[in-house]
C-alpha cells in the first residue's frame, strides 16, 4: 500500500518535512481521515494542500513545482479583452461563497469522472470562510452567477482551490478580477497549484517548492478581515 510509507495526519503539528514527499506520484506527502480548518491552515502555510476524492483519505500534496501567477503578469488575451469590454460581466467578491463553492463541485469537466470537493470539503471551506479565511470571487451576467473560482488568503497570498465557468469566458474574468484587485484585496501572490495549459495562458509560471516556501516565509501572517463588494474589471468603462 502507497500510504505505508506516509504519515498520517491527525493533527496541525503533524506534517512531516516536504522533503519526504514522493517523487511519484509527485508531491505525495501524507494521509488522514479528519479535514479541520486548523489542520488546512496550517498545510497552506507550509506549502501543502489537500486533494483527494470521494472514497479516499485526505490526500495531502506538496508537489516540487508550483504553479504562480504575479499579479502584474497576468496576460489577458484580445478575445478576453473582448469579452470584458462588450459580454456585460460584473464581479463581487464573497458575496455568494457557498454558491461558487457548489458550482465548483459539481459543474462536469471533460476527462473528469467524480469531483474532489467531497462533503468534508464543502463543510470544511464553509467554516474557513466564516472565519475569513477562504473568499470567492463571482461573475455575474444578467443578475445570474455564471463563474467563478474560490480560494484562501494566507499570507499575501491567494491560494486557488477551483473555479467554474457557465458562459465563455467566465472563469478567466473571475481571475482577471482577482489580479486586477490583488492590492485591494492584500494579495501578492497567487498559487494555482499544479501547472495546465488553462494557466500557463494567463501568464502562469512554475516555482520550485523551496522558492515558493520561502516566499509564504518572508510574507505577512495576519490578514485583515476584508467585507464583500463589488469589483471592478480592466478595460470596462
């Protein structure tokens, strides 16, 4: 079994050093059967994160590169200019978390049989964002949500969890608003985990662990509670 060689995860204080983690499958560091807003907290600021699906423990990964997005270098392609200049997209921040959430997990992907935000992960993420701890941004077209992705922000950092998109282009206007926004919403920095064509587009970049673990080091640990509103978007008058 792959988990003989893993430690078990029970408490905040009980990941091992990264450099434990698997080379294959990449990132693999530790197990558990109990998700607590404690215990994620406390991955994200050692570079971990959780991702597993129904059926499994909690599957906890720390892979050796990571996939960032600056907020300056986000690249906005001329179709997505497009749609934010003539669709009619509006955008809110922690207004409807739940709802995004939902949408997340269950919207169908193409080559995606079963969601990895299980019933733990929705009741865990929920209590995260009564805390004010995980945040969503949502894209509205016609007073219905159609996108959006959600996330937590620790230390200056966005740390995307999963987005969603009903009409073209939505999710990626949901990630136009989030760096268009950063210095509002006290973001430097936005992890999107694992590197896929989808990112790299927007201007995605690989870091090592190391870089990235260093970086959440350096950056500040409290975080100021921060009300829904209204966000605007680049390129809309």
């Amino acid at each position: 079994m792959i988990f003989d060689n893993l430690v078990e995860i029970v408490h905040k204080d009980d990941f091992p050093e990264l450099e434990t983690a698997l080379d294959e499958p990449d990132g693999l560091l530790a197990y558990g059967f109990v998700l607590t807003p404690e215990i994620v907290l406390s991955a994200y600021q050692k570079t971990i994160f959780p991702w597993f699906e129904q059926g499994q423990p909690v599957l906890w990964w720390s892979p050796q590169k990571r996939a960032i997005i600056a907020p300056e270098n986000l690249k906005i392609s001329r179709s997505l200019k497009k749609s934010l200049r003539n669709r009619g997209y509006r955008v809110s921040f922690d207004k409807q978390f739940q709802q995004v959430i939902y949408h997340c997990a269950t919207v169908k992907r193409k080559q995606q049989h079963s969601t990895w935000i299980t019933k733990e992960m929705l009741q865990c993420y929920d209590r995260l964002h009564e805390m004010h701890k995980a945040h969503s941004i949502e894209v509205w077209l016609d007073n219905k949500l159609v996108g959006g992705l959600y996330g937590l922000i620790i230390n200056n950092t966005f740390c995307g969890e999963s987005m969603f998109s009903l009409t073209t282009d939505a999710s990626k206007v949901a990630l136009t608003a989030l760096a268009f926004n950063a210095s509002k919403l006290n973001v430097k920095l936005i992890d999107c985990q694992i590197m896929n064509p989808y990112l790299a587009s927007m201007g995605a970049e690989e870091k090592s662990r190391n870089w990235y673990r260093q970086y959440l080091m350096q950056q500040t640990a409290g975080q100021e509670i921060l009300a829904p509103c209204t966000l605007p978007l680049p390129f809309v008058h």
